[in-house]
C-alpha cells in the first residue's frame, strides 16, 4: 500500500514538471515580449563581460554606474559567455534557463507549504501546492520576458523556506529557552544569506529578513532575552550584508559612495530626479493605466492633461496649475527644477488638505491594484472590458482573458483565505503539540512577509502587479491548506 502511494505521487511529480515546462514553453514560443528595462541588463551585462566595466554605454564610452543591482546581469553574462550570443541574439536562450528557474520555483512552493504542514499531511499539501504553481500563468509568463522577475522570485522561495524552518525549528526545541534556537539555527542564517543573494537581484528583498525580524523580536520580547536577541540581529545582519559586502567595495571604489543596494530612482549623476512629480503622484495615482498615461511619459513624450483622472485635481484653479507646469515639460520633453519645485507645492498642498488620501487610501487602491489587476502586462491585450458589450463586440479574445486572469488572480486569493481557515480547523483538532506551534508561526512570517511587501510597494511610483511576484508562491503554499481533508468530530 505504501508502495502504491509513494508511485502516485512521483506521476505528480512528474506530470506536474511536464506541465510547468509546456505552459513556460507556451509563453516563451507565442509571447515572447521585452521591457524597458530589459535593454538596460543587457547593456550592463555585455559591458561587464566585454569590457570587464559594470556600466551602461553612453556617447560613445562605458560610464560605470550603480543604477541596478548585478544579480540578474551577472545571470545574463554567464548565459552570454556560455552561448557566444549577447543583447537580443541571446533572448531565447535567456527565456529558456527562465523556464527551468521558474520550474524550481514550482518545487519551492510545494516545499513551502510542506515545510508549513503538520507532517502527517506535508506529502498531499506539497503535491497540491506544487500543481498549483506549475499551472500558474502569473509566474509562467515572466519566464517570456528578459527581467528579474524569475530569478528574484526563485531566490526568495528559498529564502523563505529557510527561514520558515528556521521559525519551525525553534518551536520544536524540547527543552530551555526556544528562541535562543534562532540564534544556534543554521537555517535562520543560511536564510540571511540567501536574502543578501535576493537583494542583488532585486534591492527591496531585505523587507523579508525585515518580517523575520519582527517576529523574533515579538518572541523574544522579554527582558531576559533581550541580549540573545542582539546577538541573534547581529549575527543575520552579517550574514546578510556578506554577499553584499563586494558590490558595496566595488561602489565605494569606483563611485566614491557606500552603496549596498541601489539608488531608489535609477538616475544617472546627470539626470534631476522628480521627487516632486513624484510626491504629487501619490496623492491620486492608484491604476497602472495612468502609470502608460502619465509617469512613463516623462521625459520621454507629451503627458496630456486630459489623460489624467479627476482625482488628481481638488479645484478648477488646481487644475490649471497642472496645465501650466505639464505644458512647460511638453515643450522640451524633459524635468527641470523648476517644474519639479511646483509639484512638490501641489503635493504639499494636497496632502495638508487630506493626509488620510496620501497615507491611507491611495496606498490601500495602490494595494488592490498590485494584487487584483488582471495579470495581463506581458501579453498582447488591452485589459478594457467597459463597456462589457462594445469591448466584446471589438475583441471577444480580449476581454475573456482578461476577466479569465481577474477571476483567476480572486482564486488564488480565495484559496489562500480558505487554507488558513482550514488549517486552523484542521490543526486545532490534533494533539500536534510543537509541530502545530511551527506551522503556526510559518504561517505568521509568511503573512508578515506578504503584508511588509504590500505596504512598502504601495509607495513606490507606479503600481505594477510584478512587484508581489516574489510572494505568489507563498500564495499558492497557504493555498493548498485548502485540500487537507476535514475535520471529523472527536468522539
């Protein structure tokens, strides 16, 4: 019987790799697509292999710069070097280490949620978890697509894996002080490590060592164990900054400034950074359409006052001022200082005049529109669906996938909810003892790694569904709780 099962599972296994590599391979072969930024990896990662310079091309020289961090040009160069093509000749061959990458995180999210299982049901729950992320399209479509997506997404699984056995760990310590077994774990510093790895493929992977923190700080919040507790922080903050310590050297040298991650704003030294478009910004922004309409558009092309919401404006009068500052960038397609310094007044002024919309609703419409919006950024459609008749008499293929991955991003969400309900119905009725304390506070540090994340993107410029791609494996971890069996009444 044992026999029989252990063979059922490796089919899943195995038909769920198969799976996972065709719907990758589907993206890769019909909707292969760049980004603005892909040119800009690629141009660091054939300067640093050619040239042994970590700079972009520019007039004619290489000037050495800090504006992305070198995990994911480091993965292109070794593709480069590997294959003898660079830049655009070597995209597929890019895509195609994507798929596997992103196949490896399917496997992560089964091991998340077996790491987050009572053992009697890890086996059934991983199985799940790992369906459910082979058939993900949020996570196979980035696989099409020159970015840091795939690869940010992959270290950060298996950091969170190693934290949460960290977490698990100390619970299950039999005896004395448990939480000193953070400190002795190798797990919770290997995870450090591992998040100082994510960090230089995306510079806002320490907010996950940062949820890590806040829970060992509420563990270990009694007075007697406040000196293991810094001694714990220390010894994750080295081992954090250890993978960070040569690209730190490396800016200090050749930018004469300690950089550990990477400008907020991606500037050059030469370029006004528009902090005052910016703040203005967060105070109405909340939809990626107006991101197209209005942020990527400058310095780059005419920004319409007409494509801007209602909500951007409290008065006829303010609107003008709008008109004025934006006909004055129009004019020469470029941000200066003085453009910049009368959005900054705009959104001083709105915000004095309604704090709670700057702070509090516009990040919470922001948030909604991150995990929400139909994941449709990588491919050929438009993603309007109103009116309902009219956009379906246009493009009926449009506005079904559209509303297809709406639906389907609700899903997701809907298990996830349903798998924490089960598994505090399901565990609840166990005598799990220990183990039911680690999956407990695994579930806690996903959840506060999820919500950190949301709320610092919910700042950023632009709302863009890619910024909570690290946490849909977790998603689809917490979602396959949702298939363990129900609880039967104890007699």
């Amino acid at each position: 019987m044992r026999f029989s099962t252990m063979t059922k599972w490796r089919w899943h296994i195995l038909f769920a790799a198969i799976a996972g590599v065709a719907l990758r391979l589907f993206f890769v072969l019909h909707f292969p697509t760049s980004s603005g930024d892909t040119p800009i990896y690629e141009n660091l990662a054939m300067n640093w292999l050619q040239h042994g310079v970590y700079g972009i091309s520019a007039e004619g020289h290489i000037t050495p710069t800090d504006i992305r961090v070198p995990g994911y040009p480091a993965l292109l160069a070794a593709i480069y070097a590997l294959t003898g093509r660079t830049g655009p000749q070597a995209r597929l061959f890019v895509r195609l280490v994507q798929v596997f990458v992103d196949l490896g995180t399917c496997f992560l999210a089964a091991a998340l949620a077996g790491a987050m299982t009572p053992k009697a049901q890890r086996q059934r729950v991983a199985i799940v978890a790992l369906w459910l992320a082979a058939t993900c399209p949020f996570l196979a479509n980035y696989a099409a697509v020159p970015l840091t997506e795939t690869l940010a997404t992959f270290v950060s699984a298996l950091a969170l894996l190693l934290l949460i056995m960290s977490v698990k760990g100390a619970a299950e310590v039999p005896c004395g002080d448990p939480y000193l077994h953070f400190f002795r774990n190798r797990w919770a510093l290997s995870g450090a490590f591992l998040v100082g790895i994510a960090t230089l493929v995306r510079p806002e992977s320490p907010l996950l060592l940062i949820a890590f923190a806040l829970l060992l700080v509420y563990k270990m919040r009694r007075p007697s164990a406040w000196k293991p507790l810094a001694l714990t922080c220390a010894s994750l903050a080295v081992m954090f900054l250890l993978p960070l310590s040569p690209w730190a050297a490396r800016n200090a040298i050749t930018l004469h400034k300690l950089q550990f991650l990477a400008p907020r704003y991606a500037q050059l030294p030469s370029e006004i950074v528009p902090r005052g478009f910016h703040a203005w910004e967060r105070t109405w922004l909340v939809r990626m359409r107006d991101a197209y309409l209005v942020s990527w558009k400058l310095d780059e092309e005419a920004i319409s006052i007409e494509d801007i919401p209602s909500s951007a404006f409290d008065s006829p009068a303010e609107r003008e001022r709008v008109a004025a500052l934006l006909a004055k960038h129009n004019r020469n397609l470029a941000m200066t200082q003085e453009i910049d310094d009368g959005f900054a007044a705009l959104a001083a002024e709105r915000t004095s005049r309604k704090p709670w919309r700057t702070y509090i609703w516009v990040p919470v419409q922001r948030a909604l529109t991150i995990w929400f919006s139909p994941r449709i950024e990588l491919l050929p459609y438009s993603g309007h669906v109103r009116p309902v008749a009219g956009s379906w008499a246009d493009d009926p293929v449009d506005v079904s996938v559209t509303i297809g991955f709406f639906l389907l991003g609700l899903v997701y969400a809907g298990l996830a909810l349903s798998g924490l309900w089960r598994t505090w119905r399901f565990s609840g009725s166990q005598n799990a003892g220990n183990e039911l304390a680690g999956t407990y506070r695994a579930i806690a540090l996903t959840i506060l790694f999820m919500a950190i994340r949301t709320a610092f993107v919910s700042t950023v410029e632009s709302p863009e569904p890619r910024y909570v791609l690290e946490c849909i494996p977790a998603v689809l971890a917490v979602g396959a709780f949702s298939f363990l069996p129900r609880v039967q009444d104890e007699s």
